[in-house]
C-alpha cells in the first residue's frame, strides 16, 4: 500500500490541507491527495497531525480488510422450515444378522458326555487241558465264527485216556455179565431150596455193583474223549482276535490264556455322568456322539443301563449306552465325545434367545410385516441355551421374521429397511403369508 501526501507552503505562512482517500480496486492501493486551499490552516510540518493522518489510514484499512474477510467466508443461512410441512419419519436399515426367519422343528434338550468304546461281548479263549500247541489258525484282527477251530494241540496222550477207559468199560461190562449169571443161578437153586435166601442175596448185590463199575468206566470214557475234542481249540463266540497268547510249539496247562476275541457288532459306550445330572438321565433316552479319526460323521446310541453306584474319586456315575455297529467301523477303545437327549418337544416355531424381550411381565418378540416393526406377545417352552433357542408354545407362526436381537431405537411402529433376501418374504402382507382369505 502506498500513501502519497502532496502539500503546499507559502511563502509566509504554512497550511496544512485535509487528506481524501481514494481506493484503488486493483493493487488495494489508497492514496492521499491535496484538497484547495480553503481547507483547516496548520503548522507545516507538525508531528501531531502526521500521527493523526496515519492512524486514521490505518483504521480504514483495517475496517476494509475486515469487511472482504466477512465477504470471502460468508456462510449460506440455511433454509427456513415451511410451515405446515410433515415431520419425516427415520427408517432404520438392517443387516441379515439382525433378522431371523422362523423355523418349526423339535427342540431337543441335551447332556454333554463323554467316554470309551467296550465290546458288549469279548472272550478269552484259554485251553482245557494241558498240551503242546501244534498249530494256530488265526492272527490278530482276523474275522472267525463261533465253532471256528483255531488252534490245535497234541492229542497222543488224549487218545491213549479214552483206549484206556474204553478197556476199562469192557472190563466192567464183562464182570456184569458174570454177575448177572450168578444171579441167574441163584434164583434157580433158591426156586428148589438148594440154597439159602442169603446166597441169593449175595448174587443180586454183585449184580449191583458190577452195573456201578461199568456206569464208573463209562463216565471215565466221556471225560476221556472229552479231553481228547479239548485238544483242538475252537473259537466260542464270532468276533475279531484281539490278541494271540499263544505260540505253536509252547506247552500249555489248563486254563492257560490262546486267543482274546471282540465282538464288534454290538459296543457300549462307558460314559461318566455327574451325580447331579443322573436324574435326567432315563433308559432308552436317545445318544449323538462323534469319535476322533471319523470328522463330522455322527454315530448314534440308546442308554441301557446306569450304573447304581458313583466312581471313587471322581463322584460321577457310569451309563452304559448300546451302540450298534454292523459295519465294524468302531473299535474297542476308541474314545468318543457327545450328547444325550433328555427331553425333547414336537415340532414348534423356534425363536432365538436373544429375539425374546420382556414388556409389561410378559414375552414379546418384535415381528416385521410390510417394512414397520409390531410387538407381539408369545408363550414359551422349552429353552435349549446350548443352541441359544426357545421354543414358541402361542403367538408367532413359522416362517414369520422377526428381530434377532434387541437394537437401540428400534421400537414397535418404527419403519424399518430389510436386506433384499428377506424384503420379499417379510414386505408380504401377514395375511398373505399365512394362507388367511377375505
């Protein structure tokens, strides 16, 4: 900016002349001219009225410094409101979590339990009499049938027990045969008075004994031949082997161990229950477990028995589940984790737990029906907290959409927008969608 003071001195007297502004658009430049001589007389030169000049330049520079500011970031008013005009109603927008579609199905409560896999029948074969093991005919984890030989001992000293009974039974039938005759002559000489009663009675009771003697030896010879059929080892129940005790070539003594055998077509599931959940427990309740190694394939059983007394340490009860595997795929052992149903509804319209609400001491669940929000109040049933869901005894019908969860602002009437898949199922009239007619 640019100031510019013209003034003009006489010879005699100086005159100090009034200043005019004149602004300049384009360089913001003001300049001070000179008016006539008429103006207000002053000493030439004075510093008062210097002073006075230039803060009064300044002042008006700064009122048109402050009046361009106010021009550059001047703000639009905003509009003024029509009078009359309908206050808008807020519509609130939702995602798919925040909505639920009803579903009529069972609700089932469950028992969280685990345990392992016991063959219902199991066996170990041990032999019956002593003897050098010849053969064996199976290994471990082959199939074999009830009656099926599987191992073979030596039979020689078997053979030689039954030759020997089998005299000794002759024997004793011969001496009946003599003792029979006697007899014969007794009666025959005790008819004629040639002997006395008593000899007769001597030759009945020979008779006697000699029958005693040839039952004695008969019995010997079954026991004999029966040690003899010991001598080969047969399976007693069908299953897979388990484990091989024996080596062909060893030497055995009664009651010494062969073969283990498993049944695989019927197993039992060992599981412990807690004391306090036993109550729930009944026989016949259905069971859904899983076994490692099988991924998500579901294996089911039935309760059969429970155990009356608690396990030392662990306070638990065992339950015995019944499982059925006809393909053999489960194996003794394996550990297995699951669930128990202990009671379970028929099928009804389901809601999740976090759809229900309380108003006024009763349930309510919020449904949406042509884009607005209305309360509807429901009776519950049963409530699985597992699954997070409960069941709808009154009140709401399924495939009816409701709120999922409770959302702030969200009341009954408020106008809400529901994501494209589920617009067309809840924008239908509630009428329509439940097959009502005018």
């Amino acid at each position: 900016m640019r100031l510019e003071l013209h003034s003009a001195v006489g010879k005699e007297h100086a005159r100090s002349l009034p200043l005019r502004p004149t602004t300049k658009n384009n360089d913001n430049a003001m300049k001070i001219e000179s008016l006539p001589a008429s103006s207000t007389a002053a000493v030439p030169g004075s510093p008062r009225r210097r002073s006075r000049a230039i803060a009064l330049a300044l002042l008006v520079l700064a009122a048109a410094g402050a009046g361009g500011y106010a021009l550059l970031h001047k703000e639009a008013a905003p509009p003024a409101p029509v009078a009359g005009a309908p206050k808008k109603e807020p519509v609130f927008e939702l995602s798919r979590r925040d909505i639920v579609h009803v579903e009529a199905r069972a609700l089932a409560l469950t028992l969280p339990l685990s345990g392992s896999l016991t063959p219902l029948a199991q066996a170990t074969v041990k032999s019956k009499v002593s003897g050098v093991v010849l053969a064996t005919t199976v290994q471990e984890g082959m199939q074999v049938s009830e009656g099926q030989p599987i191992a073979r001992l030596d039979d020689a000293e078997a053979r030689a027990r039954v030759a020997q009974q089998q005299a000794q039974l002759a024997e004793a039938t011969a001496r009946m045969a003599m003792a029979q005759k006697n007899q014969a002559n007794s009666a025959a000489l005790l008819k004629q008075n040639y002997i006395a009663q008593n000899a007769y009675d001597t030759s009945t009771n020979a008779v006697a004994l000699a029958q005693a003697a040839v039952d004695a030896a008969r019995a010997q010879l079954d026991l004999a031949r029966i040690a003899l059929a010991d001598t080969v080892i047969r399976a007693p129940i069908s299953g897979v082997v388990s484990r091989r005790h024996a080596q062909a070539g060893e030497k055995l003594a009664p009651d010494s161990p062969v073969f283990s055998i498993v049944d695989l077509k019927q197993l039992t599931l060992d599981a412990q229950v807690p004391a306090s959940d036993i109550p729930r427990i009944k026989v016949g309740q259905e069971v859904q477990f899983r076994v490692d190694g099988f991924g998500e394939r579901d294996f089911s059983g039935k309760v059969v028995r429970i155990n009356p007394a608690t396990e030392a340490g662990s306070r638990a009860m065992l339950v015995y589940i019944g499982v059925d595997n006809p393909d053999g795929l489960l194996r003794a052992g394996m550990f297995a984790k699951g669930e128990v149903v202990t009671d379970k509804s028929a099928p009804r319209p389901l809601l999740p737990v976090g759809a229900v609400r309380q108003e006024d001491g009763r349930d309510v669940v919020y449904r949406l029906d042509g884009g607005k929000v209305a309360a509807l109040p429901v009776k519950l049933g049963l409530r699985n907290r597992d699954e997070g869901l409960v069941e709808a005894l009154e009140g709401i019908d399924a495939g009816a959409t409701v709120l999922a969860v409770p959302l702030e602002g969200i009341k009954p009437g408020s106008r809400v927008k529901l994501p494209d898949a589920a617009a067309a199922v809840a924008d239908t009239p509630a009428d329509a969608k439940h097959g009502k007619k005018g």
